[in-house]
C-alpha cells in the first residue's frame, strides 16, 4: 500500500461553530500568532505534508448572504498569507498553504506574496486559490458588481453566467502567477563585477499575459521561488447546477484537487471527474473528523457541541465521528478509488488535532499508511513533485528586448 | 535652541538596503538580497542595538532603461506584508514598517494586511504611505495606469481615510470568549455585527463589515514619505512620522520647521509628527580613515556603467558611446517626456533638465572632473562620515537643533552593514542618555512615544455609517 497524504486544516477555533467553547479551546488568543504557531508546530509534530489556512473578505456567516448576527460563533480573522509566514520561521518541514482571494485582488501582489512566503520558509509554500462570490464582499472593494444570490436556490442564468466568469477569471489568475513565478530563471543574479551587471537581463523576462479578465505585464520583481513553482491548490466544491464549473477550474489549473464526497461510491466519481478535466497531480478528499478519545467518542463530543450550539452541525465535506481505527479504515478504503491523501478539517482545535497527531497518525503508521519522518525539505518534495523547468528558460536568446 | 529644554531622545530605524546605487552589491561582505536569512540578521542587529524600527521600501515594476531591465543596480525584493509577517516571528520589540502603495490596491484589503500584521507583531506594525501613478507601473494590475498624476495625494489621503474607518469600524468591541455564556464579542450594537463602515467619495464606494479586529495599537503608525507640498500637507493631516531626505544641517531645520508649522492647522501638535530623515553613514578608525572609506564605497556606488546610465537619466538619451572618465557629454539633454528611464521617482527630481546640465559643466570645468567624478560628486548621499564618537556627535546636533528627531540609517551593504553603527555608535548615544538603553514598552507607538490614536468612529447618518 503506498503511502496516503495527509492535510490538516485550519479554521478559527475548528470546524463545528462552538467549537471554541471547548474547555481546552483558546478564543481569546485566534488573533495571536502564538495560537497559530502552536497548531502548526502540532500538525509538524504528526508529520502532516501540510497545512492549510482558510480565509474571506466577509465575516464569517451562517448566511451566505451576508452577516448573520450570531454572537455566539466566531466572528473577525487574520489574513492567511500572513498567519502562514508568521508560523514558517517557527517550523521547520511542514507545508504552509494559505488561503488567496483571487475574485477582488491582485495576481501581481498574491504572485510574490506567495514566492515570498516560499523564500521565509525555504521552500514549502503553496496557495489555495479561491473565489468571493459573495455580493456582500463585493461591495468590500467596490470595483465590481456580483450579483446578490442564495446558493440555496437553484441558480439563475445571470448566477450561472457571473460564478462560471468568476471561475474563467481565477483560471487566468493562477495562469498569471505562475507565469511570474517563472519570469526569473534561476541564476539571473549573476552579479558580474567586470561588467557592473547584478542581473543577466535576458533571463528575466515580460510575462505578456492578456486574457479576456487580466492583464499583467510582468517581470515579478521578485525572483523566482526556491520551489520553482509553490504548489498550487483549490477546492473543486460541490455547487448545485455549477457542479462541473469548481472541478474543471481546479483541476485544469492546481497541482493538488480538495473534493468533498459524501461517501465512497461519490469519492470515484469525483475522482474520475478532476482526472478527466485535467492533469492535477493530486486529488484530496476532505473530511471533517470528531475522533474518540478516553471518557468521549467523536459522536459524543459532536452531540455536545451541537446541543451548545442549538443547530445539528452540517457541513459541505463528509463529517466522520468515530474511533481512530474506523478513521483508518475509512481513509484506507477510501485512497482505493484513487485519492491520493486527505485533507482532515478537526472539529475542535486543539483537541481533534491532537487527536489526529497522537492517535490517527501512530496507527496510520503502524498500517504502513504514513511517513515516520519528514523524508523532503519542500513541500513539492513530500508531495512527490519535482521542481519543474522554467517555461521561459528554453527563450533565452534574444527574450526581453 | 531653549537652554532649558530638557535633551531629546533619538529615534534611529533601520532601512533595508534597497535597490538604488547607494547599495553596493560588488563588495565581497555583501549576501542575499532575497533570501529570508539576509532579513532575519539585519533585523536582529537592529534589535540588538533597540532601534525603534525596521524599514521595507517597495517596488512594483522592475526599472528599465534604453527599454531594457535597468541591470546595474540591486533587482528584486520580496513582498513586503509577507516578509514583515515572517521577520515578526524572529524579532520581539523591533518594529515592523512597510511602505504600501495606494494607487495599485484597495483600502479593505491594505486594511486588513495592516490590521494582521499588528496582532501578529503584537503591535509593531507601520505603514508607509506611497503614491504613483504611472501607467509603466500600472501595467502590472488590473486597472492599469488609471490615476493621473495630480490625484495621487488626494487618493492617497481618500485611501488612508477610508483605511482608518476600517481600522476603527471594531471600536468599543472586544473578544470577550465567554464560553458559559456563549458570547464571543462583547461592546456590539444591536445589529450584533462588529465592523460596519462605508465609504463614498471621489475615489471609493464601499460599504459592509470590516472583518479583523482592532489590532494592539489601534492603528499602525502611518509614516509618509516625499517631498513634495501636497506630500507634507498630506503628512500633517495624517502621519505619524515622515520619511525625509535631507542632507545638510540647514536644509533638514527648514523641513523640520516647515512641517511641524503645517499641524496647528489639522489640530495637531509639533509631537504628533515625528520627522524622520534617511542617513547614510561611514565609519572609520581616524577622520581621515573615514574620509578615504567614504571615497572608496562612493566609487563602489558610481561604477563607470553607472555613471553613463545616472547621465541618461538626465540627459534623456543614449549615452552609451560616451567614456565615463572621460569628459561630460557634449550634446544637449533631450527635453520633454522622459523615454529613457522607467520606473525610478528620482527622474522627477530633473524638473530643469538643462539648468542641471549647466551645473554639473560648471563643476566639471572648476574641479577638472570626470562625468564619473560628476557623478559621484552630485549623488554624494552620505551624510555621516567619521569616527564613531564624531558620528555620534552630528547625530545628537541635528536632533538637539531640530533638524530631526532622528533617523532611517541607510546601510550600504546587506545585511551587516548596521553591525558597526549599532556596536561602535549606538553605545555612545545610550552612554550620552539620549538613546534607550533598554525597549520601555513592547509595541512601535510605545517605542516612538506616540499615543494609542482616538478612534474615529464612521459618523452615523440615517442610521448608516459614513467615513467622510
């Protein structure tokens, strides 16, 4: 059996929305970044391939609409690229993938933000690109008119025309910000002292990109990251009547596809699905996870939390409650219809990644499932991806006139 | 200067070396521009020597000369948000300051870069307030060279306004975390939602909540940075410090006195605005080890290539054929737009192109220069040279005599070339009791003595919140 890969995901206090009223919970420090360095030194310490973190230009909202009021989950978050470079001096292997919005930001900024956050880690920064598509976040920036919609709805023609846009447009994003990750090869600095010359020009280069949404002009001014290319993620989510639209942008552009199947028989088609849209070198299932520990199954702990909260916890990914052994059992059966490793979203930070760290990874060990040490220093190295080429270094000759 | 005003204190930061010649990249001491470990030890020896703060400046598009990528000076830089968060996690007192454009992004999203950065320092963020508006820079974003020139400022301060709605749309709001009550905030109006703003005017039409909360210091301390009017006035109105350049004793006093008479008008006081100048600096065991140091790292800056290319700045055209230790070129600058150089806010500076070219002959022609030695001479940024205790002296008199209340010190190699101010001069300041010793409080506001801002809560009309 080869080995699974293994994500953990990052969310304010965890997953369920009272979660951060867990007695081991720590609310009152989600805005430090010792609260984050503590989770990801945890994540290391399980041998996790990475982390992630998410993100919005909202509130968070029960209400895809807009705020919703409720003073009894967590409201307000830190910018992800940040919390990601804040915690890369503290660790030392695991991968940092934040969250980017791609729909009312920059490509030029996320570009050398993310080759930035590769440079402060030496090498194992990723992004998970994302969509707002939110009228509310829209109306955040002020640049662009997304019309306001209940995804709960079955979607109109103009919701179906802006998402599928939206989606157009982050497919030409990423385009761009690898483009710049590339417009400087390796070894451009050559700082020739005879000649007064710190670059070699002609190894930077114009990136000319111009689609039907952005336009970038290029060079990044900053130098090509120490992977080559960060890996690239996204969520292929399950969107009612746009099912196809989140897969084929996915994984027509990341390296690593997060689905979200409901059960195995979903996670083949799903699978099937992102490998016939495109060439993604990894497909991740996500799974929220409430494990049992001494004295409290998962089941339990999920029932309390949701009885505190006065809602049954729903959530767009498989919700797994039960034992460590189940859990195993359940990825093991479940990397069998193609899935290369699991993104786990812990119900209750910190206790369902302690739970994942000292307990699901010893046994996925003992299964021969995971690593039993960090075998990369990059994070395309634990995930099997080799540093690519430059697309521009074949050019060379006579490139950037 | 009042005989009875007690000394003030100095306030010294430490700029990154940057991408001009001033940097000097040829010397065998200087390492990475890029990698994080160059970061991480000039921040350490600022710390070390309990300077008040580090500081990033920012590029958008690499400058091109003759239409090609200008390669004679330093290239590259990270993005500034990331590194500041990364440098955050090595440091514990320094503080973080990064120069942020406001005509290529958008307050909500600078809001909350800002706002994170804070909490993540624990309240050590700054900003510097940049303009441009050049469509060669605006190539790079979506909406390209959009902003004419003369709105910059008034962007800027739109921007800055709007930003400061967003950093005080939490006022009064706490995270509480009572977990038995299940109330996460606490200090929330009725509607139950933190952040509420909007914002109309001229350059901005945005509403909603903002979503980070209120950081450590309230706001970052905002820091200015240029020269010109609308960029003083800008200053006063808003900033809490502004980064200047200039050289001399009298020049800087004029500035000092200029800007600090522009408060009275926004109901500020003269210690609300703190001026801050670039230095350079040359250390040397004897005056005279000083002065040949000094001459040598100038050459090192104006290298032959970079001589020609500093001429086609000003002369607008290709001056490739010419010997830079040879005489100055003997043909006219070409006048107008200027198509050489892109990129680079010194070619404004050449508002006369031909009144400097009659200049730089006069002292060509009175000292037997060289276009290299013009050069040289003419770009001359290095303000303190001398022994570590004559150093020391100049600083304190410009400071003492208002001229500043102290200084960015510009190294011109990366990252060690703080070590020897911060070992050598720093001691002697602490010694002469007017620079800390120890850091008295742990965010930039405490260690540049300013206070926790008013919030300015959006004023609420018709029940809405307008930031005007």
């Amino acid at each position: 059996m080869t080995h699974l890969h293994l994500a953990v995901a990052l969310d304010g206090a965890g997953w369920h929305p009272a979660a951060w009223r867990e007695p081991s919970a720590r609310p009152d420090e989600l805005f430090t970044a010792g609260y984050w360095v503590d989770l990801a030194r945890s994540a290391e310490r399980g041998l996790a391939d990475l982390i992630t973190i998410e993100d919005s230009f909202g509130l968070q909202s029960t209400d895809f609409r807009g705020p919703d009021g409720h003073n009894d989950h967590v409201r307000g978050r830190l910018d992800a690229v940040q919390i990601a470079a804040r915690v890369a001096p503290a660790t030392h292997h695991i991968g940092l993938v934040p969250t980017a919005l791609v729909t009312h930001t920059e490509p030029f900024h996320v570009s050398k933000a993310i080759a930035t956050l590769d440079y402060v880690s030496r090498g194992r920064a990723g992004v998970r690109t994302q969509i707002s598509p939110r009228a509310v976040d829209g109306d955040h920036v002020g640049r662009r008119y997304i019309p306001d919609f209940d995804p709960a709805e079955p979607p109109t023609p103009e919701v179906v025309e802006v998402v599928d846009e939206l989606f157009d447009e982050a497919g030409e994003y990423v385009e761009v910000i690898r483009r710049l990750w590339d417009s400087w090869e390796d070894g451009a600095e050559i700082r020739d002292a005879a000649t007064g010359r710190f670059v070699d020009r002609n190894r930077l280069h114009h990136i000319d990109f111009h689609g039907r949404h952005l336009s970038v002009k290029g060079p990044s001014i900053t130098p090509r990251p120490p992977q080559g290319q960060p890996v690239v993620a996204a969520l292929a989510h399950a969107a009612p009547g746009l099912r196809n639209r989140p897969i084929r942008f996915a994984a027509g552009h990341a390296d690593l596809v997060l689905v979200t199947p409901y059960d195995r028989a979903d996670a083949v088609d799903l699978v099937g699905a992102v490998h016939r849209a495109g060439p993604a070198a990894h497909v991740f299932a996500d799974i929220v996870t409430f494990l049992d520990r001494p004295g409290e199954t998962g089941a339990e702990r999920r029932a309390r939390l949701d009885a505190l909260d006065g809602n049954e916890f729903g959530s767009d990914a498989y919700v797994f409650a039960g034992s460590v052994a189940a859990l195993a059992d359940l990825l093991a059966d479940w990397q069998r219809t193609g899935l290369s490793g699991f993104r786990l979203r812990p119900g209750a930070l910190p206790d369902d990644l302690n739970l994942i760290v000292d307990s699901l990874v010893p046994e996925l060990q003992a299964r021969g499932l995971r690593r039993r040490s960090y075998e990369a220093d990059t994070l395309r190295g634990l995930l099997g991806l080799a540093r690519p080429e430059n697309r521009y270094a074949a050019t060379t000759q006579g490139a950037l006139v | 200067m009042s005989v009875d005003r007690p000394r003030k204190q100095i306030h010294l930061a430490a700029h990154f070396p940057g991408v001009n010649n001033t940097t000097v990249w040829s010397d065998p001491r200087s390492g990475s521009h890029i990698e994080f470990d160059s970061f991480v030890r000039f921040a350490q020896i600022a710390e070390r020597a309990k300077f008040d703060f580090l500081f990033l400046a920012e590029g958008l598009r690499l400058r091109e000369q003759g239409g090609q990528i200008y390669d004679l000076d330093v290239v590259g830089r990270p993005d500034t948000f990331t590194v500041l968060a990364a440098l955050a996690g090595v440091t514990d007192r320094l503080g973080l300051t990064g120069t942020i454009n406001s005509t290529f992004n958008e307050p909500y999203e600078v809001a909350r870069q800002f706002a994170t950065l804070d909490h993540l320092s624990d309240g050590r963020a700054a900003w510097n307030v940049v303009t441009s508006w050049d469509a060669f820079t605006g190539e790079n974003f979506r909406r390209g060279g959009f902003l004419p020139q003369e709105r910059r400022y008034d962007r800027a301060s739109s921007f800055l306004d709007a930003a400061t709605g967003l950093f005080d749309s939490w006022d009064g709001i706490r995270v509480e975390a009572d977990k038995a009550a299940g109330t996460f905030l606490t200090g929330l109006d009725p509607s139950g939602v933190p952040g509420a703003f909007a914002v109309r005017d001229d350059h901005f039409d945005i509403e909603g909540h903002f979503n980070v909360p209120t950081g450590p210091q309230g706001r970052p301390v905002v820091f200015q940075a240029g020269d010109s009017d609308a960029g003083r006035e800008f200053a006063a109105a808003a900033a809490d410090a502004i980064f200047s350049m200039h050289g001399t004793l009298e020049a800087g006093q004029a500035f000092y006195a200029d800007v600090k008479g522009r408060l009275g008008r926004y109901g500020r006081r003269p210690a609300d605005l703190l001026v801050l100048p670039a230095a350079t600096f040359v250390l040397g065991d004897t005056p005279q080890d000083a002065r040949e140091r000094a001459e040598q790292v100038r050459r090192q800056q104006v290298s032959g290539a970079t001589a020609i290319a500093f001429a086609e700045q000003l002369w607008n055209r290709d001056l490739s054929g010419y010997d830079p230790d040879g005489p100055l070129p003997d043909v006219d600058p070409v006048l107008g737009e200027h198509t050489v150089s892109r990129g680079r806010a010194s070619v404004r500076h050449f508002r006369d192109p031909l009144a400097v070219t009659r200049q730089w002959r006069e002292l060509a022609a009175a000292k037997g220069l060289s276009l290299r030695d013009v050069v040289i001479e003419v770009t001359a940024r290095q303000i303190f040279v001398g022994t570590a205790e004559s150093v020391a002296d100049d600083i304190d008199r410009y400071v003492q005599a208002d001229a500043s209340d102290g200084f960015i010190l510009v190294p011109h190699i990366t990252p060690d070339g703080l070590a020897d101010f911060a070992d050598k001069v720093v001691p002697i300041l602490q010694e002469r009791g007017v620079f800390r010793t120890e850091y008295a409080g742990t965010t930039l506001r405490d260690h540049l003595g300013l206070a926790v801002p008013q919030a300015r809560p959006c004023r609420a009309t018709d029940g809405r919140l307008v930031a005007s």
